[in-house]
C-alpha cells in the first residue's frame, strides 16, 4: 500500500546557514513564492530569533505562503517560542519547529531525564500557542536506543506532532540510520505516536541513502533543501529524493506532493541568488543530467540504443525548442517563447527583458533558451538603481598595462573616468571606485558560461564588502568583461540601497 512521505524544505533556513550564502529580504520572498509552486509539505522559513531580518523574512513568508505548512525554528526556551509564534501570526498553516540544544549530560548518553522532562515541558507550553509542533532531537544516532525511546515517550505524551531524529554529523551508516527507527518505533504503538522524520548531513555522501533507510524503517517526513545546499557538504538534496519518489514509487512505496516540474525552474532560482550553482554532473538539476554521449561498441556492427531512461528532461521543467530567436524576433516571439518556458511575462518584464534581448540579439546569430533564462533573471532581480553602467572601454594586452574607461548615469547626471589595473576587470573596478568614491573589497568571485559556442552568454557572480557588509551581484553579457562590470553595478547598488534604508547615505 502507497503512503506519503512528507517533505520538509530546509532550503531557506540552510542558505543563511551556507558559507558563502546570504540572502537579502527581497530575495528571500521571491525564493519562498518559487518553493510554494514547488509545493513541499513544509516550509522551512527560518529561525526567527537569529536577527530583526530573519525575524521579518519569517513574518513575510507566513503571511504570503497559502499553499505550505510554515514553519519556524527555535530553541525550547519560552522567549524564543514566544518569537517564534509571533513571526508566524500572519500564516494560513503554522508549525513551531523546536530544535534540541546540544545534550551534555556527562557519562555515556548526552541526554539526562531532567534535561528531557525541559524538552516536553517546552513541548507542552508551544502547544497552548500553536496546534502544530515538531521537535528535532540533534545528534540522535549518537544517543543509545534507549534513551530514545525515553525521548519519543516524553514527547509524545507532551503533545508533540512530529518528532525529528537528525544525523547533524552526516556520519551514520544507512544500516545504523535505520535500525535506529525501527527499533524505537517496535517499542511504541502505532495509534498516538509522533510521525518520525529524517534529517541527514552529506559529510560521507551517505544523506540520500541515510533518507531512504529512514523511510524503509518508518520515517514519514524527509528534512531536504534544494541542490542539496547547506553546512559543509549539505543535506538530502529535494530533487534527488523527489525524483526516486516519482520515477521508482514502487521501491518505498511512497509518494510526494512535489510539482516535479518546478524543479529546474527552482534550482537554477537559487543558484542565481546564491551564487551556488550545482555541478555540471549533479544528478536531476546539472547541466549534464539528461546530455548523453555515444561511444563506440566494441562489437563491429552492434546496435546503438538510446540510453535507457524513465526520467524525461520535461519531468523537472526542463523544456527546449527547435525555435532559435534572433534579432529578427519581435516582443510576441519573445513572449510566447518565455511562456513556453514556464513564464508568463507581465508587460513590464518584457519590455525590459526586450532591451537585454535587442541587445545580445545583435551579437548573437542565435540566442538559446539558456539565453533567454540568464536575461531574464538579470532583469527581474536588478536592484534599485543608483548608478547605471552606460558605457566601458577597456585596453589590454600582453605589451600593454590594462586601462578601462567607465561612464556611469546616476539620474540625468553622467560621469566618466579611467583607471588602470592588475587585469581589464580589475581595471574597470578601479574606475568605478573613482566615479563613485566607494571602494567594495572582492571576497568572491564565479564565472560560467550560460550556453554553449565561442558567442555564448557568460554568468558573473561578485561578492563584494562595503565597509563590513557583504553584498553580491550578478552579470550575464557575451563579453565577460562587461559581465563582471555589470556584477560589480548590482552590489555596488545594494549597498548604496542598503546604507539608504539605514539613514546612512
């Protein structure tokens, strides 16, 4: 008999946890609205104690996300509970998500009965606020199964609607993973017990097998994140879990809710936002995933067949067209082929999205469907901006020093200036720095090509620190020097931005 697994979305908690990651207000929302269309069970919107942002990202996801449970994260502390269910007041479908501080009872277990009574306490009190309560007990395998047990007794006469058991280490084994909640829940009946999830680091590549294990011993909700983002090596990736639901539903006998077709549309979102693409080689969501190579048979003659596949490239949203746009397509072309991609373009987007696309059009014979999504995604999330990029020259070459001259618009007012530099990029920097008279410190700095060709679209991605706050941009432009201009511009624009909401500027 089929049963459904619940999926839980870490994916905007993770990212705030993910060296290299940070995402403001704005970005966080855009990303919460594409996960609702996603459609996992819960929606993980973060820990609303962390800082005033995080609270009110928490508040604006709750208020905007009809289709998920939503869900916030705290330690089981009374003050922190109380913020918690402060910052969910607007949602439609609320869950406090208590996550255990470290046990350190001494001796051979990490848990002492008082420390375990607090934990129901906590439970006991989140209930008289919020119906919906799950607990995450961290670094369960490394508790003995009986004090486990003592744990799911606690919790469950508490009240506690789910009950989390997470390898936060990522160093069990699938066997270990499994027997764990089998033998826990042999011990406890069936009617009144909390539903069992999963949360599985990736430090040994061990979260997927460790998620299946857990599922096959009778865990019914999978903590996941998209691209497998998070600490370290990450956690379960959703795509991945997901999809072995969808194509292999025989082998747990399970399901999901998951609109499998957002799921390209999702992953290529957060590494846009984030900077963080997946490998070229990452299963379901890398560029490679549905691109196969022929190699020779080594019997003369032999019959080559496609490979073997239940999984389409249109199962995740990945879509293509034999209709290559160029400069001779007009707005409607462009319209319907991004609506063929999945998005429905208001006039606004596609005016501005009609810019960009004259623009490469006329230094592209063709321009492809990956194209079309890097300008896309450069128009929707521009900033507010101060200062535009108008014009760059730059000079460079083995016999000679790079110099670049920038003209930047701020308003009606136009402004040009030249500077040199260890390379034409770092030129062009410098000249911006003396346009503007802000200096921004590189921390990071990505480039990737889009689409394939010697005239393929490059991707820049810039981080960059302005007097302590960090702040990243991106750039998509067949040169890669414009690029990288057009990066810098955007977190150039944040900060200034961010400095204004401040009072500072």
């Amino acid at each position: 008999m089929e049963h459904p697994i619940v999926l839980a979305d870490a994916t905007l908690e993770l990212a705030e946890r993910t060296p290299g990651c940070s995402l403001n207000l704005e970005e966080r929302l855009r990303l919460a609205h594409q996960l609702e269309r996603l459609s996992p069970d819960i929606l993980d919107a973060g820990s609303p104690m962390a800082s005033p942002l995080d609270f009110e990202a928490v508040r604006l996801i709750a208020r905007s996300v009809e289709k998920c449970i939503v869900s916030a994260r705290c330690h089981p502390r009374k003050s922190e509970i109380d913020r918690a269910w402060e910052a969910l007041q607007p949602a439609k479908k609320a869950r406090i998500h208590l996550v255990t501080d470290e046990f350190a009872a001494p001796g051979p277990d990490p848990a002492s009965p008082g420390q375990i009574a607090a934990l129901a306490e906590a439970v006991q009190y989140a209930r008289t606020l919020c119906p919906d309560v799950q607990v995450t007990v961290v670094n369960a395998p490394y508790f003995s199964h009986e004090t486990l047990k003592q744990i799911l007794s606690a919790l469950s006469a508490a009240g506690a609607g789910v009950v989390c058991l997470a390898d936060d280490a990522g160093y069990a084994t699938p066997d270990e993973y499994g027997s764990m909640f089998s033998t826990i829940l042999a011990a406890h009946p069936a009617e009144g017990t909390p539903v069992l999830g999963a949360a599985c680091a990736n430090d040994l590549g061990l979260a997927l097998a460790n998620a299946l294990s857990a599922v096959r011993n009778g865990a019914r909700q999978i903590e996941c994140a998209v691209n497998g983002l998070g600490p370290r090596a990450g956690v379960v990736p959703l795509e991945e879990f997901a999809m072995l639901l969808h194509v292999r539903p025989g082998v747990l006998s399970s399901s999901s809710g998951v609109k499998t077709e957002e799921i390209a549309k999702t992953s290529r979102l957060l590494g846009s936002l984030t900077g963080m693409s997946p490998q070229r080689n990452k299963p379901i969501v890398g560029t490679n995933a549905f691109v196969d190579q022929q190699t020779p048979r080594v019997s003369p003659g032999a019959i080559i067949q496609p490979p073997y596949r239940q999984m389409s490239p249109a199962s995740v949203g990945i879509r293509h067209s034999t209709k290559l746009l160029g400069k001779h397509s007009d707005a409607t072309d462009l319209a319907q082929r991004y609506k063929e991609l999945g998005y429905d373009l208001s006039q606004d987007e596609l005016e501005r999205t009609l810019g960009l696309f004259r623009q490469i059009a006329e230094q592209k014979r063709e321009v492809h469907d990956e194209d079309l999504l890097a300008i896309l995604e450069q128009n929707v999330q521009d900033p507010e901006e101060i200062y535009h990029l108008e014009n760059l020259q730059v000079h460079s070459g083995t016999m000679l020093r790079p110099t670049a001259t920038v003209e930047l618009r701020k308003g009606s007012e136009r402004y040009v200036d030249s500077a040199t530099g260890d390379g034409p990029v770092d030129a062009a920097y410098k000249a911006i720095e003396r346009i503007t008279g802000i200096a921004g410190r590189l921390t990071e700095y990505l480039i990737k090509s889009v689409s394939l060709g010697r005239d393929g679209f490059g991707e820049v991605f810039v981080r960059l620190d302005f007097d302590g706050v960090s702040f990243h941009g991106r750039g998509v432009s067949t040169d890669v020097i414009t690029g990288s201009a057009r990066a810098y511009m955007e977190a150039l624009n944040r900060s200034i931005a961010a400095r204004k909401k401040r009072g500072l500027a």
